[in-house]
C-alpha cells in the first residue's frame, strides 16, 4: 500500500478555485490508480474523480464535470485535483485514494481502494 497524504483544503468563495494536492509514499506509485472522493456532513462519501495509473485516461462525477480537473506526476509521487467554478455544494472533505491496478484504466468505485489519505477540508462560502 501507499502513504496518502492530502493539502491544499481551505474556505474559498463561490465561483473560486482550489487546487487540492496528494503525495504518496512508495516506489511503485506508477501503479496505482488514484481518485478523488468527497463527503459532506450528514452525506455518504462520494467519488469525485479518477486517473488511470499513467494518467492517460480519467473520468469524473457528473456533478464536477467541466469544474474539476485530475492529474498526476508520477515523476514525483503527486496527485492533484484542480478545481473551479467553486458552489456551496462542492463544501465536503475530500479524499485521495490509491489502489494497485494491473489494467491502466481509472476506476471510480471506492471499494476497489485499498489506500486513503485523512482528508482536507474544503469549504465553499456563498
């Protein structure tokens, strides 16, 4: 397993942006499919974003899509979520995920993680 650790959390007004960041630990970061998930107060978790394990390939929640964008350096063991366009709704704290992968395909199913970070906290202000 990888080391998750997440930055970048913070109060934003709406219509802002944010960049979330997540290092992990570990040599075999590259095989990795890592993803964004979320969880407001009183909410299930929920998947925000995906990328494959060489950041070819990337999928998203059809509530961010167009707002947010996934991206990684495997170079440097990083994981980034930018996000834009910012509303209210988008207040949770979110997560990084990490789960070894053969195929280089993203996955967007939080049972198939095996790796999490402890979160940071993004508050949107209307």
């Amino acid at each position: 397993q990888v080391q998750l650790v997440e930055s970048g959390g913070g109060l934003v007004q709406a219509g802002g942006s944010l960049r979330l960041s997540c290092a992990a630990s570990g040599r075999t970061f590259s095989s990795y499919a890592m993803g964004w998930f979320r969880q407001a107060p009183g909410k299930e978790r929920e998947f925000v974003a995906a990328i494959s394990r060489s950041g070819g390939s990337t999928c998203y929640a059809d509530s961010v899509k167009g707002r947010f964008t996934i991206s990684r350096d495997n170079a440097k063991n990083l994981v980034f979520l930018q996000m834009t366009s910012l509303k209210p709704e988008d207040t949770a704290v979110y997560y990084c995920a990490g789960g070894f992968r053969v195929r280089d395909v993203p996955v967007h199913q939080g049972y198939e993680y095996n790796s999490w970070g402890q979160g940071t906290q993004v508050t949107v202000s209307s």
